[in-house]
C-alpha cells in the first residue's frame, strides 16, 4: 500500500513537472524598490511605471519593500498597484539594519534564494522558471519617477549588447512649487509644506543648482561615451547576470554590501570587472532634490566620503577603470579651493600692505567661467531665465562651489580621524530635521572675523605699509602670485576644454 502511494505520488510529480515545462513563461523585468517610510511619495512613483509602455512580450513586476516603516507604506502601495494596474507584491523587512543594501537584498533572495538559509530550502520547479524568466531588474528609489517611455530606453540599452551589466537613467531634479501658491488659510498648509511638492526662492535656487550639477555630470559622462562609474540606485536596470557574478566572486549573499557609503558606487565597480556600465541618453527619471543646505551638505559629506573611500582603502579588492577621472576630479576641486583661498589671502596682504596692483588680465578666467556656467545653464532641463542670469553672473556657480568645497575639505580632515561617521545615519538624521545647520554661526563667524581683521589693518595702517613690513613680505607676494598665475592658467585651460566638448548636441 505504501509503494502505492508512493508511486502515486511520483506519478502526480511528474505530471505536475510535465504541465510545467510545457507552460511558457514571458520574459520579464523585476522591479525593486525600497521604502522607508515612503506613505507620501510611493504611488508617485508606482504612477510612473504604471505609464511604461512594455516591450512586446514582456512583462512586469513590482516589489515594494516596505523597510521597517511605522508609517502606512505597505498600504498606499497596495492600493496604487490596484490603481495603476500593478502586479505588484509588498515584502516587509523586521530589524533590518542595513537599511536600503538590507531591503534591496531582501527582494533578491524572495526570487532567488537565501544563501545563509541553514535549512537549505530548493526552489520549486515554477520558482524556478520564475527565476530564469527574469531578464532585467530595476533599482529604483521610493522618490523617483521614470517619465513614460524611460523603461522602453532601459531595456533597449541593457539588450544592445550581451556585456552590458547595467543601464542608468539620466537623472532630473524636480523643482518644487511656488510657496505662494498655497493660502496660508489652507487648513492643509503646513502638511503640504511638509511633503517638499512646495518651496520658497531658496529651495527652489538650491534645487536648480542640484540639477545643473546633475546635467554637468550627465553631460560629461556622454561625451566621454556614455560609460559610467556609478549606477545610481534611483533608476538603473541591471542584467541579473552581472549581479549574481558579483554574489558568487566576493562570496555574498545578495548583490548589495553597506561597506560603503556609496553602496551604488561599490556595486558598480564591481560589475565593471567584467561587464559594460553605461547612461542611455533618452530614458529620463525624474528625482528629490535636498531642499536645504543642512540635507544637502549631509547627503554630499556621504557620497564624498563614500567615494574618498573607494579610491583610498585598499581593503576593498575592487577599483574602477574610471579611478583615474574620479581622482582627477578630486584633485580639480582641490586646485579650485587652493586658488580661492590663495587669491584671497593675496589680497588682502597686498591691500593691507599698500602693494596691491590691479591687472586686467584676471579678467580672463572670470569671462571662461561665465561662458562655461551659461553654456551649463541652458543646457539643464526645464530651466528658468533667472537661473541663466545667475549663472551668468557666476552668483549661483561660486555659492554652490564654495558649499563643495567645504564638504569637500571636511571629508579630506575626517580622513585623519578615528572615528568613522555613518553616512546613512547622519543623511537620514538630517532629513528627519532632528539635526540643525551650523551655517548661521559659520557665516557669523566669518563676518566677525572679517570685522576685526579690517579694524585692525585700520588700526596699523601706518606699521603695514612701512618700508620694513613691505620688503619683508615682497617675495612671498610675489611667489604667492606667480603660483596663482600658473594655477588660473591651467584652470582656464581646462575650461576652454570643456567649453569645446560642450559644442556637441547631447543633452543633460
């Protein structure tokens, strides 16, 4: 009787395996998005893939991962995959403390297995199929929309040639509303304040210099042929080849590591050891912007610092074959800052000490930079006349450099200390508002220190501009002076270059 029901048994296995084998499976593209707390921006984004237009005989699935949220994420999300026609699941994670790597590596082994299982679980014979029919995967953040007909120009990327790992959409900060638009007496004001859909002059300047930044980027990598050294998490379609060759070679269990702050930027160093990166130049994504100096300087001191990582740890085992540009681009800005400060202190050395003497030739580099930041400007999507002026004036450029170039200083710095922050913490921390910006008391200090230093020049008028003081300082001026000549030269030089590759038709 037991052999019977064995046998039975088999049989009914068979069959079952049969009808599987005979069932076709469409190929399809898998989409995983991480939420934290995403109540408000998840179906914003669900709308967006719910405007894709499909490449025939593909099909779509949606995985939200609703990542330790004490808010309705879960919910709002199930109800836009019923209203945007989704088929979408919602995985939930418990004590995740790997944040965005530990929800995205959640999806990946709902499909494709737990590695650290002890039980050893096997996949059933549908899951399998399943697994095999998935032919791309996209990365999105819960704040990121694809403008319809962005999916399309992904997957034509990733298909164009079997080396190419992964496919990065060309990323455009949303500007906020006008303020003024809502009444104050709107008895939803401060909620719809709260969302970040509306903002004053200032996050609205902030976010548009965000954006030219952005564009500038995205216009380099596509004259330098489209190859990028890092594939953003806010829309990237991945070949899932590429991911389960970087799980198998650094002995992982899902394609995502937090040893970095720049988790993205790891993931595809590692991809391009044996595969192709690239931005396709028609899939558009539309993302948030930080709409303050406090998130902005916290998000850039991550990616900074992430990316100072990557190129000093050798602990690592991985490099990029665009470590060169990306060390190159550290050393522009730190010749950017070195020629501030030093045009600065020339100055006021030489007004104090009475040897200042003007020349019209430092007009050069300041004309290059307006041409540069107009040519920018107007190359950035959806700009707006004043942006142009700004831009032309070089107010918004030196602003935003100058907010750069303290970031970038204060991760140099945190180089030497002991203590190694967590990027994601403090980012989150910033935009939670539970952390408040010291750039009050910076500019504070700043103007204090300007004050005194103009009083006390004021004050030794007499002394500074003696005959003593003026030949004791007279080489050093003069010095200081032939290194700035030679470092505005090669300055100008590289901006002249640009300003040639810009000639071309490509668009941010």
């Amino acid at each position: 009787m037991l052999l019977m029901d064995r046998q039975d048994e088999a049989s009914s296995s068979f069959t079952i395996k049969s009808k599987v084998r005979n069932t076709y499976m469409k190929p399809r593209i898998a989409v995983f998005i991480p939420a934290h707390n995403e109540e408000r921006s998840i179906r914003d984004c669900l709308a967006g893939l719910g405007d894709q237009s499909l490449p025939k005989d593909v099909e779509m699935d949606v995985f939200v991962i609703a990542d330790n949220c004490s808010d309705r994420t879960e919910e709002a999300a199930l109800d836009a995959g019923v209203e945007f026609n989704l088929r979408l699941t919602v995985l939930t994670t418990q004590n995740n403390k790997q944040r965005k790597v530990g929800a995205l590596n959640t999806a990946w082994k709902s499909i494709y297995g737990d590695l650290l299982d002890l039980y050893d679980k096997r996949q059933t014979i549908y899951e399998e199929y399943y697994k095999n029919s998935i032919k791309a995967i996209l990365g999105m953040d819960a704040d990121s929309r694809l403008a319809p007909g962005a999916l399309s120009h992904l997957w034509d990327g990733l298909m164009s040639s079997r080396n190419i790992g992964g496919v990065m959409a060309k990323y455009t900060m949303r500007m906020p509303k006008k303020k003024s638009l809502i009444s104050k007496s709107d008895p939803h004001y401060e909620d719809k304040i709260s969302t970040g859909e509306y903002g004053g002059f200032l996050s609205r300047w902030w976010t548009h210099q965000q954006k030219q930044d952005m564009a500038s980027w995205l216009l380099d990598l596509q004259y330098s042929g489209g190859s990028t050294y890092v594939l953003g998490g806010q829309a990237t379609l991945f070949r899932p080849e590429a991911l389960q060759e970087v799980i198998d070679e650094n002995k992982l269990d899902g394609p995502w590591q937090d040893e970095s702050d720049v988790e993205d930027m790891l993931l595809t160093w590692q991809i391009q050891k044996k595969w192709k990166t690239l931005i396709s130049p028609n899939a558009r994504c539309y993302v948030d912007a930080m709409k303050s100096y406090h998130t902005f300087r916290q998000q850039r001191n991550k990616w900074q610092s992430g990316t100072v990582e990557l190129l000093t740890n050798n602990n690592i085992g991985v490099r990029s074959k665009h470590r060169s540009k990306i060390w190159l681009s550290q050393v522009k800005t730190l010749m950017n800052l070195v020629i501030r400060v030093l045009f600065v202190l020339l100055i006021v050395l030489s007004v104090a000490t009475g040897q200042f003497t003007w020349s019209w030739i430092w007009l050069t580099p300041v004309v290059l930079a307006s041409i540069l930041n107009t040519i920018l400007a107007l190359k950035t999507p959806m700009h707006r006349p004043i942006d142009v002026l700004f831009a032309a004036l070089l107010i918004s450029p030196e602003l935003y450099l100058w907010v750069n170039l303290i970031t970038f200083t204060n991760v140099w710095l945190g180089k030497l200390s002991a203590n190694k922050k967590d990027g994601w913490a403090v980012q989150y921390s910033a935009e939670r508002g539970q952390t408040k910006s010291k750039l009050a008391q910076g500019i504070g200090a700043v103007v204090l220190l300007a004050a005194a230093a103009t009083y006390g020049c004021i004050l030794q008028r007499e002394f500074l501009t003696s005959e003593t003081v003026q030949t004791a300082l007279r080489p050093y001026l003069q010095s200081g002076w032939v290194v700035l000549t030679y470092l505005t030269i090669i300055s100008s030089i590289a901006m002249i270059y640009q300003i040639w590759k810009l000639r071309g038709r490509h668009k941010a």
